[in-house]
C-alpha cells in the first residue's frame, strides 16, 4: 500500500540518469519541491514536500518571470508530517477516532464499538449497525465538532480485567469483550471523554478534545468490512477519516488525494488503452492491450539487458508442476490460503505454482557444483497464480496472475556480501531508468521463529549490513522483521507524489537450500550446502506498471511511450506523404503512426488526450520542402519545422539518453 509521506533516500542529482523523472509539460502542473499550490484560507500561497502543485503554467520568457516574481504572494511551505515524524498528529488521529465513535454512539444508539486505530492517513473505526450513508456522515462530523467544542479531557483509567469485564458486559458490547480477552497485559487501560463515554485503549490521546483542530478533520467515506477481516464473521460498517494538525495540512493533503484521482492506473488504463481486467476471464487476470504490452516489452526488454551485463542467466520455467515439489519445498504446508486447488493429470496431482524459487533449485540440481562455480545467478520473468480474495482485488496492484522479475544468487558465505553490493547496484540502475531515485530501505533481521544457526544468521546479516554501508545508503533496522529462513534488505520507491510503494527485495535463505538437498564440493572434496539469495527488483510487472503509470500520470517519457509520435496531415492531399514519413520513422525504429478523417485541431486534441510525445503536422507546404512541423508535450507546444531525417535523429537522440525530445 503507498502512502504519502516524505522519503528517508534521495540520490544526489548527479546520480540520477533523468534529472527529473516527469515530462516538461507535466512539470508545469505537478514537479517536486518546485510549484505553487493553491492559495490559502489567509490569503498566502503555500507548497507542500515532497509534491508541490502549480495552477498555472509556468512563465516562458524573461520579463514573464520577472512580471512574476514581482506579483507572486508570500508562499509558505506545508510539510506534511507522518504518525511516525510527529506524535501530535497520532494523538490527534487517535483521539478522533474515539470522538467518532463516541458521535456514532450518541446518533445511533443500539450502534455496537469494536476498533479505531490511527492509519497512515487518518483513522478509522468499525461498528456493527446498519449501513451508512454520505448523509450520515454529514451528521457524525456535525456531533464530532460539538464534542471537540465542549474541550471534554480525555482521562486515562486503570481497571482490573474483572471490573473492565463487568463493564463491558453492563454496555452490553461483545466486540470489546472479545478484545479484552485477547489483552494479555494488566492492569487494563480505559480512556474516557469527559465522564460520558469510555473505550479500552493502550493511548497516547490529546490531553482534551479541544486540542483537535475541527477544521482539520474530515470523514472521507464509509466502506463493509468483516470483523477480525474474517468472511466468515459480521459485516462491519467501517467509517474512514483524515485529520491533521492544521486547516493548511487538510487542504494539501486534499490536493494530494485530489492528484492520485486523476492519476489512478484503473481509470488511466482504460482512457489510453492500456490494459484490462475482462470479467468473462475472471477477477485478477490482467489483459495487456496493444500500447500495454509494448511498454511491457520495453520494460522487460531493458530488464533482460542489464541482467546479461551483470553476470545472470535467463531462465523459462513451466507454470505448474507436481504437487509433490510444493510439498518438498513447505509451501503447501505454509503457502496453501494463497494457493489454488491442485489438479489431477494421469493419477498425479499437479500445482499451478505461486512463485518461481523451487524451478530455479531444480536447474541448479541439474549438474554437481564446485566450489569454483560460484556464484551462480539465475533470473526469470516467470509468471505465477495466486488466490486473493475477490474483494481485495484492485487494478494491477493486487490481482491473481501476475509475472515477477525474479532472480535467484547461489553463492559461497563469504560472497554474500559482495553479492547482496551487486544487487543494490543493480536494482539503483534499473530504478533510476525509470525515473524512481527516492527510497525507503529497511533491513530486516532474524525474528523469534527461524531457521539456520546462529552462525550463519550473524554472517548473513553482517553481510547485509556491509553492503547497504558500503553501498551508503541510509537505512532503518525492522528487528524481528526478517522472513523465518533469513535476513533481508526492503526497499520502497517514491512516486511523483511522495507516496512509498513496496517494490524490491533481497532475501538470504537458509531453508530451501536444506529442503531440497543442494550440495557442492568445496577445496577439499568435502560437500557443503551453498547460501541462496532471492531478489526481485521491480517486484510484478503488473503492480510495477501500475505505479508506472501514476507516477507518470500515463504521460510516459518519450523512451518508453507505447506511440512516440503521431503524424497529422491538413487535409487528405497530404495522407500519402504522412504515410510514407510513417514508413520511414518505423524503419528506423520509431514507433510512429498515422492518425486522419479529422480536422487538425481535433486530431491535436486527440493526440494530446493519448498523452502522444511528438506530433508531425504536414500541409502543402512541408510536403512540398520535406519537412514536418513538429509539437511536443514535453517542449512547450510548437518546435518549428525541420525535416524528416532531422526529426528522426533527435528522436534517436533522445531516447538513446532518456530526455525530453
């Protein structure tokens, strides 16, 4: 899940390949720590980091922006803090919550509490009554703001787990019940509004409800949701909300959620005929169109190129396999929910597989190993199936079949280190050919249950730490947090928005190795198990491409734009020079097309809906000197003319170094 929130990593500019991961016409509306945003309720303009917002186009010449630095009003910049960078906003959000459901409580009696936590953006609460409507909410924010007018304290209680039972039992509220019996610690802790309504709660809260700036919080929506996330239990109605430590903070976080709207892959997708979820296929089974696949092709194709420069060979693997190597490998024992049934061909029973690792353990089975062979790197796009709820389904970021950039590092102990360096060097290259050069990187190590000794989990971790201090990049510790056969390395890449999105992993693993038996002849002749590092840099080429696309907003750089440029005749005398100039541009590796039947302007607009790069308008007069009139999105309208060996050379020119045309 992304969430908006400013980034622990950023490159230094003279790191990255593309300066600025957006197109020029992009960056007149959304650019990072750049633009205006909209003016505030005190009359001063404000930004906010990491997105700032412009509502206007930036000036184009001298006296423009000297015009506007003479006019432009006082700005102000708005950071919008975390739960993690400031405790008075989770005190907020906290105490929100219980206002809510204290509101909830008061308008609809009979109404059943069970949880209110703070949330990344806000807070939620669940409550077991009938459906709500927008209505509703209207009047929940209305008692919400008298209750924060009343300045009622929010007192802290120790009970005994006998006197908060009893209780509980007296307001007649079995959710809370249920939850008292899962509180292991005593003495139980309750927090109370006022002497008027009172919830189990470990805190923190404002001292006093006065404390929340009303102006500050709004109810966004109201969704179902099963108790304990259960199907099985009740249908909860869940109210969501935003609150912030100022009116400013709401407005720019509005703006924020505003922008993601308009940037979201689903609706994108559909508007530029990228990709679809077809409801006769199933849920979760993505269908790449035409201009999809093509960026796909160039994902992959870049993706292929940087493995085989670093030393990794490219695998294909089946889809499904024999139930029995689930079973050597432990995912049906520890896998099987996300799973699909297996199936039955010629009296054995076969798996469609959930991930890629036990095929590339197979290939490197294949032949004894020695000492000398290592390491040995593998890497597949290998495409895998598993169950998701149908309700957790959403566009490319969560579905049912998708393809990992998986890749498996079979290496000596001593070579961890160096090798978990390449991989953090390869995933920066690849990254930043995309435009991504802000991450979050957490390193994850041994939690309670695990495998391996205590030995090799030193080293192994060590070596993890070697390389990311080595590489210098600044990370956070998640003790505990690290998978049960090993440590790992997370990283989160940063979109255009500020939001962090999950995306590349290294893992070492100590279990598979085990499970199926991998062995090599060290110097001695003696047999030793190998280290196995799992790694997968973009994640999914679905949930990628999805982050892809609102990152860009579907406004691709020209390197990677399904259709780099549309050619436009005036009129229908002009068709068969526009098509030979097709022609010409597609023989020379361009991906180009003809677009006609339409007066000119319209087949402008059209192409500037497509977000096309570049549009080659030809007339009488191009045709005549062989030229094209050549429009960018990317530079600020009209280029001029030029002729057609000349356009093609700078459309060569500018994919070959990632820039604007």
């Amino acid at each position: 899940m992304a969430t908006l929130s400013p980034s622990l990593l950023r490159l230094s500019p003279s790191q990255t390949l593309n300066k600025n991961p957006l197109p020029s016409s992009l960056r007149r509306r959304v650019s990072v720590d750049a633009s205006r945003f909209p003016t505030s309720s005190s009359g001063r303009r404000f930004h906010i980091s990491p997105l700032s917002v412009a509502t206007s186009p930036a000036p184009q010449t001298e006296e423009a922006n000297a015009n506007a630095q003479k006019e432009a009003p006082k700005e102000e910049r708005i950071v919008l803090p975390t739960n993690e960078s400031s405790e008075k906003l989770l005190r907020i959000r906290h105490t929100c919550a219980h206002v809510m459901a204290m509101a909830v409580q008061k308008l609809f009696p009979g109404s059943k509490v069970t949880i209110g936590p703070w949330i990344d953006n806000g807070f939620y609460y669940d409550f077991d009554m009938e459906p709500l409507t927008d209505k509703d909410l209207k009047k929940i924010k209305k008692e919400m703001d008298r209750i924060v007018n009343r300045n009622l304290p929010l007192i802290r209680e120790e009970v005994s787990r006998e006197e908060a039972q009893k209780r509980i039992e007296a307001l007649n509220e079995p959710y809370k019940l249920e939850i008292l019996q899962c509180i292991k610690e005593e003495p139980i802790t309750i927090y109370h509004i006022g002497n008027e309504w009172w919830d189990l709660c470990a805190g923190p809260h404002v001292e006093t409800t006065g404390q929340i700036d009303k102006k500050a919080v709004e109810l966004e929506s109201v969704a179902g949701a099963y108790w304990r996330g259960d199907e099985k239990n009740a249908m909860l109605q869940r109210i969501y909300g935003t609150a912030w430590e100022s009116e400013e903070q709401l407005k720019a976080y509005a703006f924020l959620k505003e922008e993601a709207k308009r940037r979201d892959h689903r609706r994108l997708g559909h508007d530029l005929d990228l990709f679809s979820i077809q409801d006769d296929a199933g849920c979760g089974l993505v269908f790449w169109h035409p201009k999809g696949a093509l960026v796909r092709h160039i994902i992959e194709d870049s993706w292929k190129k940087v493995h085989l420069q670093r030393g990794y060979e490219l695998l294909y693997t089946p889809h499904v396999a024999k139930a029995e190597l689930w079973k050597i490998s432990g995912h049906i024992d520890f896998y099987r929910e996300n799973m699909y049934d297996q199936m039955e061909v010629e009296n054995e029973l076969y798996q469609l597989r959930p991930m890629n690792c036990p095929y590339h353990i197979l290939l490197f089975k294949r032949k004894l190993h020695s000492y000398r062979d290592f390491p040995v790197r593998v890497a597949e796009l290998g495409t895998v199936y598993r169950y998701e709820l149908s309700g957790s389904l959403h566009g490319l970021f969560r579905v049912r079949g998708f393809t990992q950039d998986d890749a498996h590092i079979f290496c000596l102990e001593d070579q961890i280190k160096d090798e978990i360096r390449g991989v953090l060097d390869l995933t920066e290259e690849i990254l930043l050919q995309f435009g991504f050069d802000r991450y979050e990187v957490n390193l994850s190590t041994r939690p309670e249950k695990s495998v391996g000794s205590d030995d090799i989990w030193e080293k192994a971790t060590a070596a993890l730490r070697l390389a990311l201090d080595d590489k210098g990049w600044n990370y956070k510790i998640d003790d505990g947090g690290g998978a049960f056969y090993g440590p790992k390395i997370d990283l989160k890449i940063e979109d255009a928005l500020g939001r962090k999105w999950q995306c590349s992993t290294v893992q070492v693993d100590f279990n598979l190795p085990e499970r199926f038996n991998i062995t090599y002849m060290d110097s001695n002749g003696e047999k030793k198990r190998p280290i196995m590092i799992h790694r997968a840099v973009l994640g999914s080429l679905e949930r990628f491409f999805g982050v892809l696309i609102e990152h860009y907003a579907g406004d691709f750089p020209l390197w990677m734009s399904p259709i780099q440029a549309r050619v436009l005749p005036v009129t229908n005398s002009e068709v068969k020079y526009c098509s030979e100039v097709v022609a010409r541009l597609k023989s020379n590796g361009i991906r180009a097309e003809l677009c006609q039947g339409e007066r000119l302007p319209k087949l402008i607009r059209n192409a500037e809906k497509q977000k096309i790069p570049l549009m080659a308008v030809a007339g009488p007069k191009e045709v005549d000197a062989g030229t094209l009139t050549i429009r960018s999105r990317f530079g600020g309208g009209d280029i001029g003319s030029m002729t057609v060996d000349d356009f093609i050379a700078k459309i060569k020119d500018a994919v070959e170094s990632r820039t604007s045309f």
